[in-house]
C-alpha cells in the first residue's frame, strides 16, 4: 500500500513538472502598430497581384492542395489574441528554383518550388511557413513600414514587390529613388526574426507538427544555399543561435494531434522531380525585362 501511494505521488509530481515545463513556452506580445489591418490587407493584396503577374505560378493541383492544406492549418492554430478578422490568407507555389519563401501583410504567401523540393518532411515545410505566418500575424511588415510613413502606401507596395521579383539580382520594378524601400520592408531585423521563430514553433505544436522540424529546415536552407548563401536567409537573418533557439523553445511545446501527410508529401515531390527543371530568379528578372 505505501508503495503504492509513493508511487501515485511520485506520478502527481511528475505531471505537475511536465505541466510546468509545457507552460513555460516564451509569451510574444503584438506591438503597437500605426498602421490598422485593413492597410495591412491593401498593402499585402496589390503586391500580391504584382508578383502573381511578374512571376511564374506553379499551377499543380496536388501540389497547391498540399500547401494550401499545411497553410489553413497553421492559420487554425493562431491564438485568439493574434487572430485579425480583415486578414485573408492564401497560399501559392512560384516556380523558380532558388531555396525561398516570402509572406506579405495582409495574408498572401509565397513559397518557392525549390523550397518544397529542398525539404525533407511536410513538418519542415510546415516550419518555414509558420515563420512567415508569424511574420504577417504580428504584422512585422508594415511596423517597418510605419518608419517610413512619408511615403504613400502605393508606393510602398510597389517597392515591396520590386524587391521580390527583382530579390538578390536586383530590382524589376523601380520607382524613382525609392528602389530600396521594398527591400528595406522585407529584410526583417534580428529582433522580428527571433518572435517568428519562437511563434512559429508555438502555431506548428499547436496545428499539430513537429517544431523541431523548423529548426531542421533553417539546416537544410543553410547547408543546400550554395556558395552565394542561401536567398531566403538573407531576407531572415539569424537572430543569434537560432537552431538552439527553436529547440530550445519545442521542448517546452505540446504537439496537439498529428498533422503529418506523409504519402501526400512524397507524392508531390516525385511529381516535382518529374517537372522539368524550374527557373532561376535571374532568368525570370532577364525575360521580364525584354
């Protein structure tokens, strides 16, 4: 009988220490923002537009099926405190090789093909974007923009969408002296790097994937970048041992169920390793300037 109750007390205390260690996860708080929503949702909607425009959609059923799915689920997950009703959210795959994926305000998401067929599992997917989820929920675009206020919200989006068409070669889309303002919006500074990550991690446990998975993924991006340094990483800079950082913050984290595809996953890999090869970044700036 005593056995028996140690052993029952020995559980009690066990389950009050996983509780707190599943409850110490890091509290991101929303800063205050001059911008309201509904510009955010403008701003994000005609660069949207552009980009749909000026760069090459992938257009493949399964493989929009699969990531508009992992995006719908993460958008589920956030907390109610961050949830923005004028938000629209949506999710495309642009056929260009580079390693990268970008979000603007408002909702809209980017990946890049060569993203999806650099990752290993649908959760590193997953982790990639729920770091740009992180980034539009907390509104990291047009906090930058509000420290250039002077200039109309038009003008912004144009210059946002110059820096992602143009990306690391050079702009496609000029306005004046503005050309570096959409480059300034997107590079994000360490400091809004470091709450995507740690939010990121918090929506993946919450939709029910692996947060570690992100960690994984920013691995991968490093090591498959090649000699110039992986694209995506130069917009995302790290904010200060950002591996430790996640993994850190997932052991902290209740994955909720299971959100893995599995079979899903590895079918629309083959099916993009059948594609033929994607183009580059160059080569889309080189044909949009003719």
């Amino acid at each position: 009988m005593a056995r028996k109750r140690a052993l029952g007390t020995a559980s009690v205390i066990g389950a009050i220490l996983v509780g707190a260690s599943l409850s110490a996860q890091t509290r991101i708080e929303p800063r205050k923002n001059s911008f309201k929503p509904s510009e955010d949702v403008q701003l994000g909607r005609q660069a949207a537009a552009e980009v749909r425009q000026q760069l090459p959609m992938l257009r493949d059923r399964p493989t929009d099926a699969l990531v508009d799915g992992i995006g719908h689920r993460l958008v589920a997950s956030v907390p109610p405190r961050f949830q923005q009703p004028a938000f629209r959210y949506s999710f495309d795959v642009v056929n260009l090789r580079e390693i990268n994926a970008f979000a603007l305000p408002g909702g809209p998401m980017f990946l890049h093909r060569g993203m999806l067929q650099a990752a290993r599992t649908d959760d590193e997917v997953a982790g990639v974007m729920a770091h740009e989820l992180s980034h539009v929920i907390l509104r990291h675009g047009t906090l930058q923009a509000a420290k250039a206020q002077k200039f109309q919200l038009g003008a912004i989006a144009g210059q946002v969408l110059g820096a992602i068409v143009g990306g690391q070669k050079g702009a496609i889309i000029a306005q004046g002296s503005q050309i570096g303002l959409g480059t300034y919006f997107l590079k994000y500074s360490r400091e809004y790097e470091r709450e995507a990550d740690l939010l990121g991690a918090q929506l993946m446990a919450r939709a029910g994937y692996d947060p570690r998975q992100m960690a994984n993924m920013f691995r991968t991006i490093q090591q498959q970048g090649g000699s110039s340094g992986p694209e995506f990483l130069s917009d995302h800079p790290d904010p200060g041992n950002r591996y430790d950082a996640i993994v850190r913050e997932a052991r902290s984290l209740r994955i909720t169920g299971t959100a893995s595809t599995g079979p899903a996953f590895d079918s629309v890999r083959a099916r993009l390793a059948r594609m033929p090869p994607a183009p580059t970044s160059r080569q889309v700036a080189r044909a949009n300037q003719r």
